[in-house]
C-alpha cells in the first residue's frame, strides 16, 4: 500500500481537529496555494447547489440553514490568509486523462437534453439553457487554459421605445430584428439568451477579453445601424461583460452580477458602449 506523505497526513489530521473542535486551521505556507483554491472552487461549488435548492424551498427556517452553510464558507474565503493567498493551479482532467475522454465526459450532461428556445420569440435560446451552457463551457475551457465571457444587454430607453411606438409593434418589427442580429453575431461563437423584454444574455467560450469586447462591440454596432419598417427611431444597446478566467472563483451568478454592474456602467458612461472586467 502507498504510503501517504506525511506533509499531507499532517494536513489531514489537523483540517480534522479543526472541524471537530471549531479551531483555527493552521496551514503549512508550502501548501497555502493549492488549499486555497481548493477552498475556493468548493465555495464556488457549494454558491451554485444553494442557489438550485433555493430556488425550490420557501420555507424561512430551511432558507436559512441552507444560506447558514455557505456564510461558513464565505466567512473562511474572505479571512486574511486566504485573501493574502495567490490561489495555485487547480489540476484538470486532461492531467490524468487523453482529451477525448475529458472532453466526453465533460459533454455528457450537457448533451443529454435537447436545446430550448425563448417561448415567445424562439430565436434565442431560453434563459433556463444558461447554466447548463456557462457550466460546461467552463469545464471545457478551463482543460485548455481558455477563458469565457458572460455578458449583459439592455437596450437603451426602452420603456420609451415602448411608448413611444407601442408594445405590440415593438414585440412584431423591433424584437424580433434585434434579437436575429444578435443570433447572428455570435452564432458559431456561443450562443444568446433571452431574459426579459430589453434584457439578454450572452456567452462566448474559448474567448480574451480583447475579443470578448471586439465582438460584442461589433454587436452593438449592428444593433445601432438597424432600421425597422415603419418606425424611425433606431435602438441603441449598452453592454457589460465580464472575462471567466479558468482560475476564476465567481458563481454563475456571480458572474452575471458582474456583468450587469458593467451593464449599468457602460449606461451611466453615455450608454451605447461596451463595458469589460476580468474576473
């Protein structure tokens, strides 16, 4: 039988001591990167199964002691020999395996359902198809060193589009030509979502941020030059982005809200613009 090192078996026993006693964990600095990430992929992990199971419970006791799991966490992520900590470089799949069988397994769940368009557009996909689409994009990128981009899209003045020319016309000549330019942009590149009326999602994998912006930027463009039958107000968009490094921490809602905070950037910036972070 191989015998465990005893730098790890001493790691072992004292991450032990420390749950069953409620003491501070003592790490060796040697080992401070890897238990670091370690510790954030799990937080990660741990932020994204609270929010499935949220979103299926009402009662306020139960609400609670989920939420009660992940503040542990939280308060443990945000102490400072964490924060102080470069986190080390979570090992992949393709470490262990050939890239054809990463990449199965990885595909698997993904692939198992069938894609679902908007119900009331059916030109983009449907919102409920984001985080299947985000979760596999990051595995499949991550095992290749890529980033992904989420980005946020809200058309300007919307609700004075709105009133201005009427809810119908807008939802039978303005949606339907704006979302089909949308489609096209990135089609081949990642695939668009629809949120709301004047909200929209978009992701694109194995991307920089550099791209990530030229595209999008390349979107709003075509957005601004549409021309719609009958109407001659154009619309405008004002987007946020935000980069998914592989070493990324961030939820899928996390991501999303750093998207949107770019959002509400680039519309206090004039709107009609393109706002990006790296995460």
């Amino acid at each position: 039988m191989q015998q465990i090192p005893a730098e790890i078996q001493t790691f072992r026993e004292a991450s032990e001591r420390s749950v069953r006693d409620a003491v501070p964990l003592e790490v060796p600095d040697a080992m401070r990167p890897t238990v670091v990430a370690a510790l954030l992929h799990w937080r990660s992990e741990k932020a994204d199964n609270l929010a499935g199971a949220l979103a299926k419970v009402s009662d306020p006791s139960v609400v609670a002691h989920l939420a009660e799991e992940l503040q542990t966490l939280d308060e443990l992520v945000a102490s400072d020999w964490v924060r102080g900590t470069e986190p080390g470089q979570v090992p992949q799949l393709v470490d262990f395996v050939s890239l054809e069988i990463a990449e199965r397994e990885v595909r698997r769940g993904w692939e198992a359902e069938a894609r679902e368009y908007d119900e009331k557009f059916h030109i983009l996909q449907a919102p409920q198809m984001l985080v299947k689409d985000v979760s596999y994009f990051r595995s499949a990128c991550a095992m290749r060193g890529a980033s992904v981009a989420i980005a946020f899209v809200g058309i300007d003045d919307f609700k004075g589009f709105n009133t201005e020319v009427g809810e119908t016309i807008v939802d039978i000549k303005v949606l339907p030509t704006l979302m089909r330019t949308m489609e096209s942009v990135v089609f081949g590149r990642g695939y668009a979502y629809r949120q709301g009326g004047d909200e929209y999602v978009i992701c694109l994998p194995n991307i920089d941020l550099d791209e990530a912006t030229a595209v999008l930027d390349r979107l709003r463009q075509r957005i601004a030059e549409l021309e719609f039958e009958g109407i001659d107000r154009r619309a405008t968009v004002s987007i946020g982005v935000a980069l998914l490094r592989p070493s990324t921490p961030d939820t899928i809602g996390e991501a999303l809200a750093a998207a949107v905070a770019q959002k509400n950037e680039a519309k206090l910036n004039g709107k009609d613009t393109v706002c990006a972070v790296e995460r």
